[in-house]
C-alpha cells in the first residue's frame, strides 16, 4: 500500500509543481517507486529519463567527507591535524595556523568563504569578472579566497563554507597523488558501481546528461553554462544519477566505503546548525524524538536543485534531482509526508 500510495503522491506532485528531473525511492522490502519528467534538454526537446545524468552541485560534499575518511582510515590523515602544517602556509597569508581537517568537515573552521552565502544571494555575480570557463581544478579556486581575512575563530560556530571542502580536496590531491576528481571516481565510485556518475565539463558533457536550465519570471529559459563553474570539484559540481546516488547510500552504509567505525563517524551529528539540524561529515542530520530521523544531502546552483535522504528507522533511501533551481525539495517532501503517515498508521 505504501508503494501505490508514494508513487501516487510522486506523480501528483510532480505535474503540480511542473518537475523536471528524476526521482527514485526504495524502501526496504517493497518495491521501488520512480519517475522522470520534463526535458533533458528543452531546445531539442529530450525527456528526462529515469538513468539521465544530473548535476549535484553541493550534494557531493559527501563524495569529498569519504574521501578524507578514508586517508584517515589509512593513516595518511589525522581529523585533527593542523590543515595548514599540510598545505603550503605561504599560500593563505592571513589564516589561521590552527584550524583542523575536522573543523573544515564541519564548516566550523572560520577560514573566510569565496561564496559566503550568508551575505551573498547571486552565485552568477561571482562570474562577473572572474570568466567561469577558466575553473577547472581546485588550484583555480584558491585565489578567490587565500587573501581574506579569517572569518571566525577556529571552532566558533557553524558557517556554511565551500572554499573549507575546497582545502578538503587539494589535501586529497597531495597525499594521494590523484588529481581530486580522478581519486573520486576510483576510490568511491567505482567502489559502489556508480557507473553513470562523474566530474563532467559543461563544455564536454556525455551522452543522457541533462542541461541545467535556469527559468525566468516570464516562463523564458537560458540554460546555466555561464552561471557555474565549468566542471566541479570538492565543494561541489559532479553529475550522477538517482539509481547511482542510491548505491552511494548503499556502498556507505554496507562498509565497501568505509570501516564501521568512521563510518559511524562520519554519520555522527558533531555540530549543531539550528533547531533539529545537525552536521556530520559531509551530510546533514535531522533529529526527532531525540534520534535520527534522516541522513541528507542537498544542492542549490543555477539550474541545478538535488535533495538525497537516507531514513534509518524504514530503512528507506530516496534521490531527487532536478535540472531546474527548484524542484527537489518540494518532491523530497512529498516522499517525507507518506513516511511520517505510514509510520503513525
């Protein structure tokens, strides 16, 4: 019954809200629920379909969290080592010495922020002068922010923060020897079988790769080629599907990732956000009742919107992507309304 009544809900939502992306739920011992709508690519007018390739945008700092784990685990890495005893000092001439790698995995570090989004509203602005198409490794993005002042104190507060994850990836990049994106794709990817997901360029993207699309008030479209970086990194940007977003789950919680130990770790709700939110390693936390209600993970750029959940107490998993700057959150929640209703019947 709960399958029908979701995927009744999904498909209710979906033409409510005019979705544009893909969607799929499993939960454990029923069948899966799934959906795909709108275009791949408006001008040419290709569907979505259910193994279309998305972009994630922040969705991937969890992609970034296991990686730094995982050189934890190895001994190349310790959670509270000094990031910048590691990566060249001279480089970030007004940080702080003592800020950790654990600090930068909970946005608690208070190294200022290339994109603040608590002052800053409009991701395009940022490309203004700064030509979007010359991003392409982490190194780019480092100049845009290694001349600030610290923000914070090490270890203040809680502040959203990509350039930290930034840090996060050049420290994957010296001690393993990989460029970022490549250490990903072997190490995590290949790992859980996420055969259709990757660090794509904007300008070279594959085949069943959905174009983001950014709609203006007037119903009109430009697509986001000019408003994000052109290929993503450790802060955010890779392409995936919902059926490899849910074997990322899978791969995690199963330990082909990680050990149950920084597993645990990496899930555990270090610093509190607000209200019932907390932060992990790379994932959000949401408490009730005094547990874990759901694991996420979400991503907001122009054209880009994704919400991914895992709900430990129905063993449920769900990935919404979407190639519009909204869509994921209001179809997240129609799957959130049908397991709050299953578990009170």
């Amino acid at each position: 019954m709960l399958q029908q009544q979701l995927a009744a809900a999904m498909k209710s939502e979906a033409k409510a809200a005019g979705f544009s992306g893909s969607f799929l739920v499993k939960s454990t011992g029923t069948p899966a629920v799934t959906g795909a709508y709108g275009y791949a690519n408006k001008a040419d007018q290709i569907l979505n379909r259910q193994d279309t390739r998305f972009g994630i945008a922040s969705g991937c700092k969890l992609f970034t969290a296991i990686a730094v784990c995982q050189l934890v685990e190895q001994g190349r890495l310790a959670l509270e080592s000094s990031v910048m005893d590691i990566l060249e000092r001279s480089s970030f001439p007004l940080f702080s010495t003592g800020f950790t790698v654990h600090q930068l995995l909970t946005h608690s570090s208070g190294i200022p922020d290339y994109f603040d989004e608590e002052t800053m509203e409009d991701f395009t602005a940022l490309w203004i002068t700064r030509p979007m198409y010359l991003l392409r490794r982490l190194e780019d993005f480092v100049p845009m922010f290694s001349d600030l002042p610290m923000a914070s104190e090490p270890g203040a507060r809680f502040h959203y923060n990509n350039a930290g994850y930034i840090l996060l990836g050049l420290l994957v990049e010296k001690l393993s020897g990989l460029t970022f994106t490549d250490y990903v794709e072997q190490h995590i990817f290949a790992k859980c079988g996420m055969k259709d997901s990757g660090y794509f360029a904007l300008d070279a993207l594959p085949g069943n790769t959905a174009q983001g699309y950014i709609v203006k008030e007037d119903c009109t479209w430009i697509t986001n080629i000019y408003s994000i970086p052109v290929q993503g990194g450790a802060d955010g940007g890779a392409f995936t599907t919902a059926p490899d977003m849910l074997l990322l789950w899978e791969g995690l919680l199963q330990h082909k990732l990680l050990g149950p130990e920084m597993t645990a770790l990496l899930l555990t709700p270090h610093i509190h956000e607000e209200k019932d939110s907390y932060y992990g390693y790379g994932v959000w936390i949401t408490k009730r009742d005094g547990g874990v209600y759901k694991y996420h993970v979400m991503g907001y750029d122009p054209g880009v919107s994704f919400h991914s959940a895992y709900y430990p107490a129905s063993g449920t998993a769900a990935a919404v992507l979407c190639n519009e700057s909204r869509g994921a959150y209001r179809m997240l929640q129609a799957v959130e309304r049908n397991l709050d209703s299953e578990s009170e019947s």
